[in-house]
C-alpha cells in the first residue's frame, strides 16, 4: 500500500508559505492532509542551491526542515555558507519534467533495436 501522494502546485505554494511564516513541519503536514515525510523530502529534494557565499560548505541548519535558508535570521545578513531556496513554481516545472521525461521511453528506429538485441 502506497502513502504517499503526487504534490500539486497548490500544494508547494502552502509548502513555500508556511516555510517562509516559519511553520513548523507537521503544522504544514496537517494543513496538507499529508505525511510530514513527504513534505520534508519534496522540500530537500527541490530546493535550489544558491552560490552566493564564501563557504563551498552548507549551512548545519539545512540539514534539517527546513533545509532551506529562507526561514534563517542570518539569510539575508550575509551568511557565509551556501544558501538554499525553496520555490514552488522551480519545483513544480521539476516535477513536471521528470514526469513526462520517464514517460518517454527510448527514441530508438527499428534497426537501431535490432543492433541491440544482437548479444541477446
């Protein structure tokens, strides 16, 4: 049995909102009707990096939820670290990406299939 559901952008809108208002994780997750897991993942998982510190290291903070910066009173006072973003219309597009490119499958001609069915 599967728990978990396919995140809509409305979804990652609530997400991104209560990030930046500095909900806590299960707040957001009762709001959603969700697993706070999979909000946790969806957020780490398309977060964007943004290369503006001296540091080539992340943050210790990000390690856990938020795992972003925006909620981080040092965000905008020149953090030495890599900072992270979390946007709902960036990971809306990922996901949507990722879904239709599985999808897909092989662009192959028939010759080009049969040359790999040969060692078969």
């Amino acid at each position: 049995m599967k728990d978990w559901k396919h995140i809509n952008f409305e979804q990652r809108k609530v997400i991104s909102s209560g990030i930046s208002h500095n909900y806590k994780l299960k707040e957001i997750a009762d709001t959603l009707g969700l697993n706070p897991t999979n909000i946790s993942k969806e957020v780490k998982r398309n977060r964007k990096e943004i290369k503006n510190g001296t540091e080539k290291t992340s943050c210790k903070k990000t390690i856990r939820w938020h795992h972003v910066c925006s909620s981080c009173t040092k965000y905008y006072n020149n953090c030495p670290y890599i900072k992270y973003k979390y946007d709902a219309s960036w990971a809306q597009n990922q996901a949507d990406y990722k879904l239709i490119s599985s999808r897909k499958g092989l662009d192959l001609s028939e010759d080009e299939m049969k040359e790999l069915d040969k060692p078969i």
